[in-house]
C-alpha cells in the first residue's frame, strides 16, 4: 500500500510477491520548466494496474504516454505523487532493482548500434558484474530464441537487421532478467503489416507463457485489439477512463471520437466484431 503521509514504506523483496497492484500510480503530477515556461504534462493522474493485465495507452501526441512509461521504470521522477511498482516505491527501487522487475522496450527500439545481437541482450546482465561470461551468453541465446530468432543471428549487427528483428532483439533484451513487467512504446510502429501481426503473435504467447503484465503505448487499432484486456486513456493531462475495449469506445471525449470513431472508426467496429474479448 502507498501511504501519502512522510512514512515511506519500507523497501521489500518479498513485497514483490504479494503486492496488491503491479503498478499504482496515485496523485501524479510532471511539470518541465524551462526558462521561459512551464509545462504540465500530467495533473492528478491515477492508474492502478494489476497482475496479468494487458494495458493499452492511448492518448494524442505529447501527452505524457512516453513521459509515464520512463517513470515506471524509474529513469524520471515525477514533480509530485507516487508511483509503487509492485509494492515498492520505485524511487527505491535503484536502477539494477527495477531492471530486474520491469523490461521495457523503448519507442525506437534503442538497440546499441556497436554492440552485436548476443552482446545488445546480454547487456543488462553483464552490467551486474557478478555473472560469469559463459552464464550471461547462454541465458541472452535462450532469449533470442524466445523471441523466435536463431541463433545464426546472434552475432549480426543491428544495422544488418529488419525492422522487425530490432523489435525482437530489444524484447529479448527487456525480458533478459525476467521481470514480471513489461513496458512497450509504440511496438509494432514502422513495422509492415505481416511483421506487425507476427510481433503481436509472439506478444501475445510471451504474455500467456511467462504470466507478464503488460503496459502498452500504441497508435495501432490492430496491435490495440489484438493484445489489450483493458484500454487507459491519457488525455486532459490524466487517464480519463479506462475499461475494456467496448466501454473506453462509448465514452464520450473528442479524442476518444476520433482516435476510435473517426476515419478509421468503420475499421475499428470490424476489429471490435473479429475479437470476441473486446466485446
Ligand atoms: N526531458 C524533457 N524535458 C522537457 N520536456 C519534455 C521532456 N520529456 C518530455 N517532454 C515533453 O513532455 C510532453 C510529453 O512527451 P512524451 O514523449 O511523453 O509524449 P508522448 O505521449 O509519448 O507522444 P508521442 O505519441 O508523440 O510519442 C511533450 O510535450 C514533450 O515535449
Ligand atoms: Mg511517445
């Protein structure tokens, strides 16, 4: 539980277990000042998430969807409120701590353009310092064979791959020290329609498989219908609701309108007919 008095609750490994949320965010405010300005990015913005979700992040361009994934996983602090990642604070958690309990897989892929496949996955664990070399390789090859690539690829550039083999690099890197949380910014953004479809396939059976909860920043109705249990909207510098697919569509909110029901909303009732959990 967060508590909103000065009494920080202790940092707690066996917390992780029996958390009552994955993510509890409550109160938050992000403010940039810069000389000239000030900017409120997020206001009062609440959002619980809890274990086995699928949560999708919709809201316009600069709305704070980027701003709130780097806090969860610890890398900005926000101006004001708490943000508990499986029952600790994260601002606790340290960076070797949070890597271990959130993956995340940043909005450009990020890969590390002179470092190979083997070496860009096993990153995070050879940070530690306390893994031996051959430990490390084995569980990064374990990796790139759970995000469906041979091993023949383990020692290309990123330069030499597609855009969908950066995708998956960079998932087997998030996923490297098997955290319970997975965090994506825009996954399948850039990607053709069949890599597209076949990242959303193995999302989708990584979620199933390793029990992840998912938080998911995505434009894409496809990738939104395919993998969500639940949609959060971020507009109006809060989430202004969140439910399943069908609720979050019926509220009414212009960018709700348009994001769903707009040019693409013909689209969007099709995709509401063709997956039976969105409706
Ligand atoms: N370090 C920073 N300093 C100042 N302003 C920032 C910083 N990081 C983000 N911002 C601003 O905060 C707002 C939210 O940015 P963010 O990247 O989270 O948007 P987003 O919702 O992810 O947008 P997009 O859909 O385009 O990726 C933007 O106006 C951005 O310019
Ligand atoms: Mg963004």
């Amino acid at each position: 539980m967060s508590t909103n008095d000065n009494t920080e609750p202790e940092f707690s490994e066996d917390s992780m277990f029996d958390a009552p949320h994955v993510v509890e965010i409550q109160k938050l405010w992000t403010v940039f000042k810069t000389a000239a300005s000030e900017a409120t990015v997020h206001r009062d913005l609440d959002l619980v998430i809890d274990r086995g979700e699928v949560v999708s992040l919709v809201g316009g361009s600069g709305t704070g969807k980027t701003v709130l994934l780097r806090q969860i996983l610890g890398l900005e602090t926000p101006a004001r409120g708490t943000i508990n990642v499986l029952g600790n604070p994260v601002a606790q958690l340290g960076a070797k701590g949070a890597a271990s309990r959130v993956g995340m897989l940043f909005q450009h892929g990020a890969l590390f353009s002179a470092f190979n496949v083997l070496e860009n996955i096993a990153f995070p664990l050879r940070e530690l310092r306390s893994l031996p070399p051959q430990l490390i390789r084995d569980a990064a090859l374990v990796k790139l064979q759970m995000v469906g690539l041979g091993a023949e690829h383990a020692h290309k550039m990123p330069s030499d791959l597609s855009g969908g083999m950066v995708k998956r690099v960079a998932l087997a890197r998030a996923l490297i020290m098997d955290p319970p949380l997975l965090l994506l910014d825009e996954p399948t953004a850039g990607l053709d329609p069949e890599s597209s479809d076949g990242f959303c396939i193995l999302l989708r059976s990584l979620h199933r498989e390793l029990g992840l909860t998912v938080v998911m920043v995505t434009h894409d109705l496809d990738t939104l219908f395919e993998l969500s249990t639940r949609v959060a909207v971020l507009a109006d510098q809060k989430v202004i609701v969140s439910g399943p697919p069908k609720d979050v569509i019926a509220y009414p909110h212009p960018f709700i309108h348009d994001f769903f029901l707009g040019e693409r909303g013909q689209r969007a009732m099709e995709l509401l007919r063709e997956y039976p959990f969105a409706v």
